[in-house]
C-alpha cells in the first residue's frame, strides 16, 4: 500500500496520489505518539497489515 503510493507519488504525480486515496483512503503518517494509550489502537506489524488490506482491497476493487 504505502509503496503504491510512494511509486504515484515519486512517478505519476499528485493526480495519481489523489486518485488512489480517492479510492483506498488516505494513508496515516507520522508515528503513534498520543495513540499509545487509546485501548482500541494496536500496532501490528507489516505482515499482519497486509494479511488485512490484500482481501479488503480485493473488496473494495470488486464493489467498483
């Protein structure tokens, strides 16, 4: 996710940016300072996120 961004970003330009978030959402930055004491929040690793966003994605690229 971040390195489709990062790739619309350094080689398609801004548009290609604002579509995918258009379509995915807009990626959180910065780091968990002032989340840490939130009970929902957790953070999971790399792997574990993908594990989550390749079947949602396929969801959300089905439903358009």
């Amino acid at each position: 996710m971040l390195n489709e961004v990062l790739h619309a970003r350094d080689h398609e330009g801004i548009k290609a940016v604002q579509d995918y978030e258009s379509r995915y959402g807009v990626i959180a930055e910065g780091d968990l300072d002032g989340w840490r004491d939130v009970d929902q929040v957790v953070e999971i690793s790399a792997t574990e996120f993908e594990q989550a966003w390749t079947p949602a994605r396929r969801a959300l690229d089905q439903s358009r």
